[in-house]
C-alpha cells in the first residue's frame, strides 16, 4: 500500500467517526453484521440470522430494525418503532437527572481575629448550607505576621466544628495548604 492510500483511510475514518457518538445507534441499512441476534416487537427471541433476513422482517412489519448491544457475540438487534425507542431512552435519561441530587461545596472563609459575633454569623450560614444538603469547606486564611501563628489559630477550625457537631461531621480534618487551612464539613445521617 503507497502513503497515499493510507492517508485515505485514515482521513475518511477520521471523518467516518467523527459525526457518530457511542450513544447512537445503528438502524436499517447501517447494520453490517453478517449476523445477528433478533428479537421480535414483542419481545420474544426470533433466533440468529443474516442482517439482511432481520431487515426484511422489519420492513414486512413496517417498522425499523435496530441494534441494541452491539458488543454483543453475534449483536442484539431488535425489532421496533425508532422513533417511540429514542423518545423512550429520552424520557428515561430525564427520569434518572431528576432523582439524581448533585452535592454543592459551599465555602466559609474566616480569619485569625475573628470576633465572636462574626464567627457566630459563619456558624449560622454554615447551618443554612447542611441543612439543604451541600458540603461546607472552611477555610482559615492567614495573612502577612499570621503565618508565624498558624498552629495556635487551629482552634478556631475546631470551635466551628464543635459548635456546629449536632448537624454535621468532619469529612476533611484541618490542613495546612498554603497560606490557609482548610476542613470539610459534611450533614451527619441519621
């Protein structure tokens, strides 16, 4: 083979590949299996046969013929409507996102010196944050001549924590990262 049929096939796989994702599926005539496993509309298994054959079942039903696994030894196809398929898979895929509860970090930052009334208002705001399901980081920043007390203000970090132990727990114990440290704070389950 010279370079230039090679470079063929590469660029027309490329552009082959390119319009398809995973998550589509073959029908009718783009099936190209020798073989393969149908199954009727109503379920039942038709037995393995030529793709050919399973297309024209599915044309003499009048509806589509679609492979299902096709990872499968020989590949799945089915015998149904693809229109009423996709829009099933659809509603499915929606189903499944609403039931599904995406966990957000919500982060509280403190310092050093804070006073106490601030550090109650954190505490609060970091009770509004578990209380709906999220995951709080606090972060204790420390700035300029506070680096050099670092390990004297991790009680602060232990405080909130304390305070807040009835509703929630300790995912992340404190950590120095940097010029701040920080603690992850999950709701506790009953």
């Amino acid at each position: 083979m010279d370079s230039y049929a090679i470079h063929f096939f590469i660029v027309t796989r490329s552009l082959f590949m390119e319009g398809k994702t995973i998550s589509d599926l073959f029908i009718n005539e783009q099936i190209r299996d020798k073989e393969v496993r149908v199954i009727g509309m109503d379920g039942e298994q038709l037995g393995i046969m030529s793709a050919k054959e399973a297309l024209a079942l599915a044309e003499e039903a009048g509806v589509d013929l679609v492979k299902i696994a096709p990872t499968a030894k020989p590949p799945v196809c089915k015998i149904i409507d693809y229109g009423k398929y996709r829009y099933e898979l659809a509603r499915k895929e929606k189903d499944a996102k609403k039931k599904q509860k995406t966990v957000e970090i919500k982060e509280i930052r403190l310092s050093p010196n804070i006073d106490t009334n601030d550090l109650n208002t954190k505490i609060n705001a970091a009770k509004k944050f578990l209380s709906k399901g999220d995951r709080v980081k606090v972060t204790l920043r420390f700035r300029g001549r506070e680096m050099a007390h670092m390990n004297t203000s991790k009680h602060i970090l232990d405080d909130f924590a304390e305070s807040l132990s009835d509703i929630a727990v300790v995912e992340k114990a404190p950590k120095v990262e940097g010029r701040s440290m920080t603690m992850f704070l999950t709701e506790k389950k009953n």
